[in-house]
C-alpha cells in the first residue's frame, strides 16, 4: 500500500464555495482510479489541512497524478487555494489495528 499525505495551508482570501466544489470533484476523479482505497481528512489547530490518500500501488498514485482534470487543478491549486502546500509519498512496510470490540491488535 501506498500513503499520500497531502498537507496544506490555504489561501484567506478564497472562495470557500469554490474550493469545496473543486475538492468534490477532485473525489469523484479519484475514486474512478483503480487502486485507490479511500481518503481521510484532518483539521489542524494552526489552520492546516491533511488529507491521507490510500492506494494499492505506485501506479496507482501516478494515474492519479496524470489525469488530465486533476493535472488542471494542481495548478489550480497553486494559484487560487494554497498558501503552502507539502506532499508525501510513503510505502507501508506495516500497518496495526486494535479494537475494543476484538480486544486484540491486529496486522492489516
């Protein structure tokens, strides 16, 4: 599995409206992609955002990367929503779960 935290500051001035419509469309794209699993979003105390993509594979996260839409809103991005803005790429060797329910920790 491959992790893409997507970590960002945006802009004061922007069209929240917007910004919501293009990160909905954004989902839309992303869910069509094989290999994709799911997205996590977070709220920083500072004003952050962190988004935690999920994929099976490298090429999974490189169709993302090149279609074409998602291609136009990066720059989209850079120009109109982000004040800062930081990507990783990182493999899982490992991952754990614990749950009450079961009571144990579990590899997934």
């Amino acid at each position: 599995m491959v992790v893409v935290l997507f970590h960002v500051r945006t802009r004061a001035d922007i069209d929240q409206e917007e910004y919501q419509r293009t990160f909905e469309r954004m989902m839309e794209l992303v869910s069509a992609i094989p290999g994709f699993r799911g997205l996590e979003g977070f709220a920083g105390e500072d004003g952050s955002e962190l988004a935690v993509a999920r994929f099976d594979s490298d090429e999974a996260v490189r169709a993302w990367k090149e279609q074409p839409e998602h291609v136009r809103t990066q720059e989209r991005g850079r120009t109109e929503f982000f004040e800062t803005l930081e990507i990783t790429v990182a493999e899982v060797t490992r991952q754990y779960a614990w749950s009450a329910a079961a009571g144990k920790t579990t590899f997934v």
